[in-house]
C-alpha cells in the first residue's frame, strides 16, 4: 500500500509490550528480538521510536470502570486495574527490550494509541513532525489493530508488521491483520519494513 516511508517523518510504535501480557502470552515474548531489531533500524535510519503502555489504575482506581465493572467477572476487573497501575510489576516494559533514552515513552488507558484523551501520544508524533506510523506489539487483534484503524482515521498513513505483532493464538493473530489490512493499513514483515520501505 505504501511503498515508502520518509524516516523523519516516521515513527514505530511499540504497543503494551509489557509483563502483564508477555507473561500471559508466550508468543509474545518470541517477538521480542524483531521488535529490539526494529527499533534499533528505525533509530539508524532517523526515525523515531515510541514505547506505549497501558495503564489501567491509579491509586487503587480504575481509570476505565465501564470496561473493569461490565467486561469482567469482579476479580479479574481488579487484577487487570491492579496489573497494569503506574510502579506494578506487570505495566514495566520487559526487561529484555531494548528502549533507549532518545525513545519517546507513552501512556494509554484504552485499547488504542491513538484515541484523543486517553493517550498521550498524539500529542506526542504531532510537535515531532510525525505523519507515518509503524505499528508492533501486543496483542494484535485488541490494541494493535485498534491503534492502526485510529491512527488512520487521524490521517496517519499506517503499517502493522505482521512478524512484531503477536496474540494468544495465531488465528486471532492472522484475523486482525487481515482486518486491518482490508481498510485500514498496510501489512509488512519487519526486513521488508527496513529494507524497502523506511528509506
């Protein structure tokens, strides 16, 4: 769909990779070694890269009570709010990616990146001059897809990479880029990504 990205103007956006998912989802964390080489191209290449976390509850609050009271049987609403609050262990980043100080770190209380509101990213690419986003991560079918069909309904030009994206099954996983793809976003394997289009 998009045949080149211009570097400068370009951003990989690196979704949720954080302990309360990759524990929970093993093929996660077999994209963390595309995702660290990812990031360290985009940067060779001028491009920049962002790390997103979600964060679900702040001081013993759900910062989404709607999804935590109605989507979940009461436990779990409250493992998932305390999972993913701001110093828990499962909303650090995993240990074994590589975020660098020029990275640019982000922040999100719903499934996407880029909803007005409720993440700062935004605000983040806009006074960065970024107009292409590149998106990895998890999971693909919930954040990562969601992310890409809002990212492009803000005028982003939008591609997922289908080998640093990851789901807890590979159906879900196939399912939501063939989603995306239909209207929303190009779908491109990471060497593909920097070997022919980021130049």
């Amino acid at each position: 769909m998009f045949e080149r990205m211009e570097p400068a103007k370009t951003a990989l956006v690196v979704i949720d990779m954080q302990y309360y998912y990759l524990d929970d989802v093993p093929s996660a964390q077999i994209i963390i070694p595309t995702v660290n080489r990812l990031a360290a191209g985009f940067r060779s290449k001028g491009a920049l890269v962002a790390w997103v976390q979600s964060t679900a509850g702040r001081g013993g609050q759900s910062l989404w009570p709607l999804y935590h009271d109605s989507f979940f049987q009461a436990e779990n609403g409250a493992r998932h709010r305390d999972g993913l609050t701001e110093g828990a262990y499962g909303h650090r980043l995993h240990a074994e990616l590589d975020v660098s100080t020029v990275d640019l770190l982000a922040n999100k209380s719903r499934f996407s990146a880029f909803l007005p509101g409720k993440s700062d990213l935004p605000d983040l690419l806009a006074a960065r001059g970024v107009e292409n986003v590149v998106i990895a991560g998890v999971v693909t079918n919930f954040c990562c897809e969601t992310s890409a069909r809002d990212a492009m309904m803000l005028d982003y030009r939008v591609a997922m990479i289908y080998d640093a994206t990851a789901a807890r099954y590979e159906e879900d996983h196939r399912m939501g880029l063939s989603s995306a793809f239909v209207n929303f976003c190009d779908v491109r394997m990471a060497d593909e990504m920097l070997e022919s289009v980021l130049i």
